[in-house]
C-alpha cells in the first residue's frame, strides 16, 4: 500500500522482470496518476443588500488548492423578529457549477435570514457551516403608509416664491423609513416637476416658483427601497406681486358741507384677485385716528370700492387707502389725500 506524506499529484509507473531476468524498460509516461488531498476547502457567502424586497441572487465564493470544489451546498435560517431564530440551518440548495449561485425565494416571507454555506472537495473532504453567519440580509416587501399634507393648506393662496411644505410623520414597522419624495408640478400628471426631491425629514423649503398654481404630492420609502402611495394631491397657489388700488374722489383739498362724504376708487390684481381694501382717516393737524383701518364696500366685480365718511366734528382729515389681495400681499397707496 502506497501512503502519501505530502499533498500534491504522484505518478505511477510499474516495470516487471521475468524469471529469465528480462526486465521491462521503464514507461515514458505514467500509467496512473493521483492526487492526495486533506485540506478542508474554504466556502464563503458573499455580501448582498441587508434590506431587499425582492428575490435576490446569493453567491458562494469557495475554493479548494488540489482536488478542486465538487459542490457547495447553501444554508440559511430564519427570524420573524431578529430576536429568535430557529436552532437549526435548512439546506436551500446545492450547486455542483462555477459560480456558486441561487436565486433565494425568500421562502419565509418577510422577516430576517442568515446565511451559511458548506463545500465539498473531489476528495471528499467536507467544510462545515460556521457557528456565526457568514452573511445576513432581511425582507421587507410592505409598502410604508402614505403620508398626509399638511401645509400648505389646500387650494389655498401663498405670497412667497419659495413654500415651505410639510406634511404627517410616516412610520414605518418593518425595515423603517428611509426618506420621502415630494413633488410640485403645474400639471396634476406631475409630467415634468417643476420641483422634485428626496428628503429625510417631513418638510422642505422648495425651490423658487413663479407666481402660478401648482400641484404637490409626497410619498414614504423605506429602508427596502419600497415606495408608498402618493399622498393626495393639494393645490397651492403663488401670487407675490402687490395689488394697486386709487382714489379716485374726492380729489385732494376738497371741501365738504354735508355728510356723507363719499370715497370711491378703482383696484385691481392680476392673480389671486383683490380681497378687500381698507381706508384709514385722521385729523390732519393731530395725526389722531378717526377711523382706523376699515374695510371699504367692494364692488361685485372687485375692481371698484366706496366709503362713506360721517365725520363728527368739522375739520381737516388725511385719508390713506390701502389694498389687499387674496394671496395677503398688502400695499399702501400713495399720495394720501387731505379734506
């Protein structure tokens, strides 16, 4: 019996001698060759994602210095709650092919897996599967909740270029929540966002947008790449630019003998629309208010309002005029006049 020493690759050759002392020449080439082998091959379960929410492709990096890799077998086992695991590793499949792969089912559902892989070699030495894993990952395939907006309020006016939206904290229970994505869009197919991005917390300030009505929608992703429903979509409307109002009569320095005196003047927005304008009245000489800021009567059509004046005492009055739109945005006009 031959007993090899060392690992390697022996040849063998044979001669033989007949009883008339004939010896046989030695072959050129061996009659048989061996290979000694007692070396455990090495397997190892490459990294993948920790969260996925799809099958996934596992792949085993094994190697083996002589005898080569005849197969590699995956194993894996499973948590419903990362805390308690089952005692032992089921067998999820054998491979006898470079490379190693398998595409894992994930054949409990959601939840967390690990992972361990053993080898065989052409010699039939065995590596078995280690005490910790050798790779780990969890599945999470439930959409996070949609989120509720906030602010703005809907179909609402704004007098700011850049809104600042905001909208109900999501939490997700399995792989946790990872970000939102929000978008405004002057088009309710949201084809081409004006604004678009993805934040972690549950506002953002937006980029600058011209005066116009928009669209916005927000929507939760998790830790597992899972998308959520869009929240629904809210309507915010942008108007930055001042209304104008004027006086129109009386005209400046005019002189009245009975009551009421009337005030009437044009407005006018080109947007949101004008919301009111007001009037305030004070004695000339004492700056002391007679009438503070009041709403004037609008006309139907808001572009023309009146004001009808019942002063108490006879004397000098400085009216200001000043106008509002639906968006809040305010202006003063100027020149006051004197009565």
């Amino acid at each position: 019996m031959f007993t090899a020493t060392t690992e390697g690759y022996y040849e063998f050759r044979t001669t033989a001698t007949d009883s008339a002392n004939n010896k046989e020449t030695k072959p050129i080439t061996s009659e048989r060759e061996v290979g000694y082998d007692s070396t455990t091959p090495s397997s190892s379960v490459n990294t993948t994602s920790y969260w996925v929410n799809t099958n996934i492709t596992i792949t085993v990096g094994a190697y083996d210095d002589i005898s080569d890799i005849k197969n590699v077998t995956l194993w894996y086992r499973y948590s419903s709650d990362n805390v308690t695991w089952w005692e032992e590793c089921i067998p999820f499949g054998v491979d006898e092919n470079h490379p190693w792969e398998w595409v894992f089912n994930v054949p409990n559902g959601v939840g967390y897996y690990e992972f361990y892989s053993t080898a065989n070699d052409n010699a039939l030495n065995y590596k078995d599967y280690t005490i910790t894993p050798e790779e780990v990952c969890a599945y999470d395939n439930i959409t996070p909740p949609a989120p509720t907006s906030l602010l703005p309020s809907n179909d609402t006016w704004i007098n700011t270029s850049t809104p600042t939206f905001n909208w109900s904290n999501v939490i997700d229970d399995t792989s946790g929540l990872a970000n939102y994505t929000i978008q405004v869009d002057n088009n309710m197919d949201f084809s081409s966002p004006e604004y678009t991005a993805t934040v972690a917390a549950n506002s953002t300030i937006s980029s600058v947008l011209t005066d116009g009505i928009y669209y916005w929608r927000v929507r939760a992703v998790d830790n597992a790449s899972n998308a959520g429903d869009w929240s629904e979509i809210w309507i915010i409307k942008i108007d930055i630019f001042l209304p104008v109002a004027a006086i129109q009569t009386p005209a400046e320095s005019s002189c009245f003998n009975s009551v009421p005196i009337w005030f009437n003047g044009t407005c006018s927005n080109g947007l949101s629309g004008i919301n009111r304008v007001e009037i305030n009245i004070t004695y000339k000489e004492s700056n002391t208010v007679v009438v503070p800021w009041t709403s004037t009567n609008l006309a139907i059509n808001y572009t023309w309002w009146d004001y009808p004046f019942y002063p108490s005492a006879e004397a000098s009055y400085t009216i200001r005029i000043r106008s509002v739109d639906n968006a809040s945005n305010a202006q003063e006009i100027l020149p006051i006049i004197n009565i």
